[in-house]
C-alpha cells in the first residue's frame, strides 16, 4: 500500500522530495498490539524529523494510522499528519447491493477509528469484515501457497458473493 501511495504523491506532486520509510522488520503491523504500534511510528516519526527533517508525514497503513495517527498529532503538533483508512467510503460508490466485505488485519478492524468509520456509514451499506490472520505476512513474503490458502479460508466465511440483494458485491 505505501509505494501506490508514494506514487500517486509524486504524481501529485512531482518537485517534492520524499523520504520512503518501510518498517519491514516489523510488518506486518495488524497483528501487533497498540503500543508497539505507537512505539515504533514514534520512533520512526523521531528519525524522520532528526534525520531528514520532513516537512509531513503520511502514515500508509491502516493499522498505524488508527493506532498512532492521534499519539502522533499530539506530540508532534507542528507536523502535518496524513493517514490512511479501509476505503469504505468508495465501495459504498460502487456497491449495487450495498453489502461490502472488508478484509483486513485483526488490528485495523479492532481499531476504535475502524469502529468509528463504519458506524458512521452504517446507514448508507451493511458491512461484513474478516480479520485476515496471517495474510500480510503472507503478502509481505510473496508466499503464494499460503496466500491462496488463506484467502480460500476466509472468503468462504464472509458469506454469499454476487450482485443479487443480499450478497456481496464490493
């Protein structure tokens, strides 16, 4: 997700610098507790202003973002924060039945931010999430085996896909 991101700001905005910070030997996040989230998007909030002297900050995970993205504005007042959030609002835009799986890490969809958002669009689409346990790593890995494996785990259990009323289309 943050190197889509980080190409559409650089389309966006093509005489910026950047600075590309992946915390590979930590991710994935979704699977960590909250304070390590927080711990570890200070600490690289910290290298980024020391070490490169941003002038933003655009959190590209969904997990950090509900986790850290508040600790951070707090402490880090003076520094534009952008984060990033499951995209509910366009596949309700796509959506004919109005019923739209959300797949993600068990910490996003544990999140109070992720609570927030969906019953903030409660009335406009029902939504079926799955915690995807271990499919980011899979994904991290490039495992193809396992990857395959446990989508044919949990798309099954999100329930009937189709454009008929009452089955999944986003």
């Amino acid at each position: 997700g943050g190197l889509s991101i980080l190409k559409a700001l650089r389309a966006e905005l093509p005489h910026e610098s950047f600075v590309y910070i992946a915390d590979s030997g930590n991710a994935p996040y979704g699977e960590k507790g909250d304070a390590f989230v927080i711990d570890r998007s200070r600490a690289i909030t910290r290298s980024l202003l020391k070490d490169y002297g941003v002038k933003a900050l655009v959190v590209a995970c969904n997990t950090a973002t509900a986790a850290a993205a508040k600790v951070l504005r707090d402490e880090f007042p003076d520094l534009p924060l952008v984060g990033v959030e499951p995209a509910l609002k366009p596949a309700i835009k796509l959506s004919h039945t109005r019923k739209i799986g959300v797949m993600a890490t068990r910490g996003t969809l544990e999140s109070a931010k992720f609570a927030a958002l969906k019953a903030s669009l409660a009335d406009q689409a029902e939504f079926i999430v799955q915690p995807c346990d271990g499919l980011a790593s899979a994904i991290e890995d490039q495992n193809a085996t396992n990857i395959i494996a446990l989508l044919a785990l949990y798309i099954p259990a999100m329930g009937q896909f189709g454009t008929e009323i009452g089955q999944i289309d986003t």
